[in-house]
C-alpha cells in the first residue's frame, strides 16, 4: 500500500506541473494577441484620421484616369477595414497601385515603339513642266497619240501593235525585281553611300532596291498585292544577271503564277554623261523621269508576250501623259526580251539615270503607282 500511495503522489504532481506550464502558455499567447489586436487598432486609427483612404482618392486618379480606378472602388467595396488586418487592406490598396504603374510602364512603352513610315499619295491637280538642265533632248520615231515610241528593234510596229487594248484577269497582284540591284545615283547627305563601283553599291538602301521599296509601299496603299524580291543578280558579277533574274522570278511564279504584272525596276545611265539626270518638275517637287523598256523577239529567243507588254505600257504612259505630262520619256523598244515573255503585262522601267538622286527618284515612284492605280480602276 505505502509504494502505491507514493507511485500516485508523483503522478500527480507531474501532472500539476504540466497544467500550470499550459496556463502560462494561454495567458502568455492571450497577452501577445490582445497586445497586437490593440496596436493595429491604434495604427488604423492614425491612418483613418489622416484620411488615408481619401488620400489614396486623390492620388490614384492622377496616375490613371481610366477604367482602371472603376477596379480600384470595386475592391474597396468588396472589402471591410474592419474585417481585415491592415496588411490586408494595404496589400488590396497596393496591388491596384501596382496594377496602375504596370499599365502605365506599358503605355509608355507602346508610345516609344517605332511607327511605320508615313505614304504620301500623290496629287493629280498639279502642274507639270519638264527641267532641261542635265537632260538630253528625247528621240523617237513612232507616235501614238500622246505615247512617243523609239523603236530600236527589228520589229515593224504600226498602230494594231501599239492601240492598248489589253486587259488583265488579275490587275491587283505586282512582282517587282531588280536584275541590276546594285545600281545607284548622285550621293546626297541623306543617302551618302559606299560604292562597290561606279555609280553602284551593295548597300540595298543606297540603290535602285530602296526605289523600288518606295513603289512597293505606294502601291500597297492603293490595295496592290506587291512582292518586292532584292536578290542581287549584277553582285559579285555583271555578266549572266538576265540569266540570274530569270529565275528568280520563275521562281516567284512557281507560288504566284497568276500574277501579271512584273516590274523590272532598273537606273538609265549614259557613260559619256554621269550627270544626265532626266527630270520633271510636278507641282513644287523634281522628280526623276521614268521610261519604259520593252523587248521583242527581234534577238531571236521565242517571245509571243511582245506585243502585249508593248500594249500594256502604252497604256500606262497614256494615262501618265493625262496626268503628269512629262513624266515618261519615250517608250524604247530593242531585240532582246529582257525576260518580259514569263508574262503580259512585264516590263522595265528605268527611273532617272546616275545623275538623279535618290529623293527625285523615290519621289517618282508615288506618281507611278498612282498612273497604275487609275489605269486599273
């Protein structure tokens, strides 16, 4: 009995001791949390009577006044201070701030991106005249109508040959290339280039290349479907670039082969005068002179397109000369096919010569696209 009286003795004082070790526990935890609960009470009184929330009213609005303060108010109403603990109420308030910052980081941002160069269509209600200056006196030995042709081929044309009577099953589908990309103009400071050799360079943005981007985005914004290819075919050599562009734009047709019209864009040159720069004068601008090239089958190669090349850019310089007289110097017309047999409506238009610079000659090509425009109306 004494040993079982002793065992239940220390029993109970083991638990005695346990229970007044979870009593300090409680009233340690219960004092914390009173501690706490009145601090932040305290701090949300400062806050409340500093106008804290109204603050935040007049503040937001600053940084956005969009719809992104409605969601701000949204969260407020969907949200008590009394319920929440202060950092719950900061995290809401804070996390529409930043939701603010980081629509605005991202208008900032889309104001800083680069916007796409602005086209500038061309006048129709102009005055054209013609600047001698730097300039040869044009010869031809056919006429029709308005149109001057300088036939120097073997070919007999006559008035069947050049009446324009010609019509496209696809009008709004353009290829453009360069079988001599690397042809260049008189440097200015704005395009002042490197030149790979007389009157030439690699640099596509100095060449005939970055001419005919300009025509490519003009005619763009008449609704035409453009594919400007800038293969070099003149580069590292001159000789074989017919054969080279040739099948670049067979290559083209493979994929696009309902397309008619095909520009080979190309700069005249004159050896004996590098400062010949053909040039026409249309409302307060000079622009480059443009003239059209088309082949035959007098060179031997089979061409049964000829014909209706020469219809189609007869028909292009007539609506040119209703427009902007002067702007084309007489059609030429040679042996060679000059690749103008893949299609009806191919041909070479050379824009100014190596006494021009690049701005008379881009500004060229907004009176060209619009003369293609109106013919296809």
């Amino acid at each position: 009995m004494i040993n079982v009286t002793v065992i239940n003795l220390r029993t109970l004082i083991k638990y005695f001791i346990i229970a007044c070790i979870l009593t300090c526990i409680f009233f340690f935890i219960k004092t914390v949390t009173d501690n706490k609960n009145q601090n932040e009470s305290k701090i949300l009184s400062v806050f409340e009577n500093m106008s804290f929330v109204s603050c935040l009213d007049e503040t937001l609005p600053k940084i956005d006044g969009n719809n992104k303060i409605a969601v701000l108010e949204e969260s407020r109403k969907s949200v008590s201070l009394q319920g929440f603990s202060l950092k719950q109420m900061l995290s809401v308030e804070l996390g529409a701030i930043n939701t603010l910052s980081l629509d605005k980081e991202n208008e900032i941002e889309n104001k800083n991106e680069t916007k796409p160069e602005q086209v500038i269509k061309a006048d129709t209600n102009v005055e054209t005249s013609q600047i001698n200056e730097n300039n040869i006196t044009p010869k031809y030995n056919t006429e029709y109508g308005s149109v001057k042709i300088k036939n120097e081929s073997s070919k007999e044309i006559n008035i069947d040959i050049l009446t324009p009577n010609i019509s496209l099953e696809n009008k709004k589908d353009v290829i453009i290339f360069h079988t001599h990309t690397c042809e260049s103009y008189t440097p200015t400071e704005q395009f002042n280039y490197v030149a790979s050799g007389t009157y030439r360079t690699i640099d596509l943005n100095y060449s005939v290349a970055r001419v005919g981007t300009e025509l490519t985005n003009q005619l763009s914004s008449y609704g035409f479907n453009v594919i400007h290819d800038q293969t070099y075919h003149d580069y590292p050599e001159y000789s074989g670039s017919y054969g080279r562009s040739l099948q670049t734009v067979k290559n083209i047709l493979s994929t696009n082969s309902t397309t008619q019209i095909i520009i080979d864009l190309h700069r005249d040159a004159v050896g004996s005068m590098p400062n010949y720069a053909p040039s026409v004068k249309i409302g307060d601008e000079v622009v480059a002179q443009l003239m059209f090239v088309i082949g035959t089958d007098g060179g031997g190669l089979q061409h049964l397109n000829w014909q209706d090349n020469l219809k189609f850019a007869v028909k292009v310089q007539q609506k040119a000369n209703e427009l902007y007289p002067g702007l084309f110097r007489p059609i030429i017309v040679r042996n060679s096919r000059y690749n103008q047999h893949l299609s009806k409506a191919a041909t070479i238009i050379e824009v100014g010569a190596t006494g021009n610079t690049m701005e008379q000659c881009m500004a060229s090509m907004k009176y060209l696209a619009k003369v293609l425009d109106e013919i296809n109306k």
